[in-house]
C-alpha cells in the first residue's frame, strides 16, 4: 500500500494529473467495491454459509459466483519412518458443469509437487454434491523435501470424458506426526 500523501511524494511525478487526484478531501467520501461482487468491502472479513470469518483474500468467486464446494482431507507424518500418510476423506456441495452430464464419473488426483513430482489418484465415484472417499495414500519421503511443496488436488470427471472441474492446494510446511484434518476450498481449475 503506497502512502499518497504529500509528504511522501518529495521529488515524484504530481498525481494530481491523473484522473483523480488522490490527495484532495473528496476521496474521504468515496466507497471501495469489491471489483467482483460490487459490494462496500470495507469490512475485513465476511461471514460465510456456516457463519465463520473467512478473509476476503480467501473468497474467489467465479463469474455466476456459484461455489464449486469443499475438499476434505487429513495429513500426517510418521518421522520413525519417513512416511506421510494423505487420507482424501470427502468432496462437499461439490458442482460440476453441465457439459459433464448428470452423474458423472468423479475422482480426485492428487499431486506432491516434488521435483520428481508424485502422482495418485482416488478411484472414480458416482457423482452428486457429498462423495465420500475415505482412501489413504503412503509416500515415503524425508520431511525436509516435502516443507518446500505443496499438495495439489484435482477434482476430475472420468465419464464422458476426463475433464479436470475444479482443483485447490496445501502447503505442506507445518506437516507433523499429529493428525491434521483440513477443509479446502475448491476453485475453477487454472487455464
């Protein structure tokens, strides 16, 4: 954030050129909008579905705003082995385009993005917006390597066609022998 007032433009180019002039007293006045969702973002959290604080960095909406639901999963690592252990419990208020058809065909791949990267897959599940999974994946790799990666799921249809529908991400830096139980956020999947 760049402090625009006077004192802090010793030498630099005169703002008051552009269109507004941001150190004049009308700006006091105006409102910031939410460049998607046109609402006053003044506060710095909302509340969601279930009436917990999200901030707003943390809301992604698409442009019919429609939620592409949750990711549940657990992690934990056993240091005696060097083993992580990645349990994909279950997918919720999960939506899917049309062009999937009703009941598509549905599993989530998982990827460590090692330099090596590694690779699984959950087996395909009917789709509706609850699936459970309940599949546990075993890796052996020493905690080191996997503090400077992230894991990436991607929620993918298998029938028709495999398409991948929504995808969403976890850094693995606070892995620990403590089960860990996340919710993430499943968002369109990257161009």
């Amino acid at each position: 954030v760049s402090d625009l007032r006077p004192s802090a433009l010793p030498g630099s180019l005169d703002v008051s050129r552009s269109m507004f002039d941001l150190r004049s007293p009308p700006h006091r006045f105006m409102k910031r909008y939410d460049s998607v969702s046109s609402v006053p973002s003044s506060t710095s959290s909302r509340k969601d579905s279930q009436g917990s604080n999200r901030s707003l960095d943390t809301i992604t909406l698409s442009g019919d705003e429609r939620d592409f639901g949750r990711l549940n999963v657990k992690l934990c690592y056993v240091s005696s082995v060097e083993q992580i252990w990645i349990t994909v419990l279950h997918c919720k208020d999960l939506s899917w385009p049309s062009s999937c058809g009703e009941n598509p065909r549905i599993c989530v791949k998982g990827i460590l993005t090692l330099p090596k990267p590694v690779h699984f897959r959950s087996s395909a599940k009917e789709g509706c917006s609850d699936i459970e999974f309940m599949e546990t994946f075993v890796f052996a790799i020493k905690l080191q390597s996997l503090q400077a990666v992230r894991l990436v799921f991607k929620i993918q249809t298998q029938t028709p066609r495999k398409k991948t529908i929504g995808e969403c991400s976890l850094a693995l830096r606070e892995l620990s022998s403590q089960e860990s139980s996340h919710w993430l956020d499943i968002s369109p999947p990257s161009k």
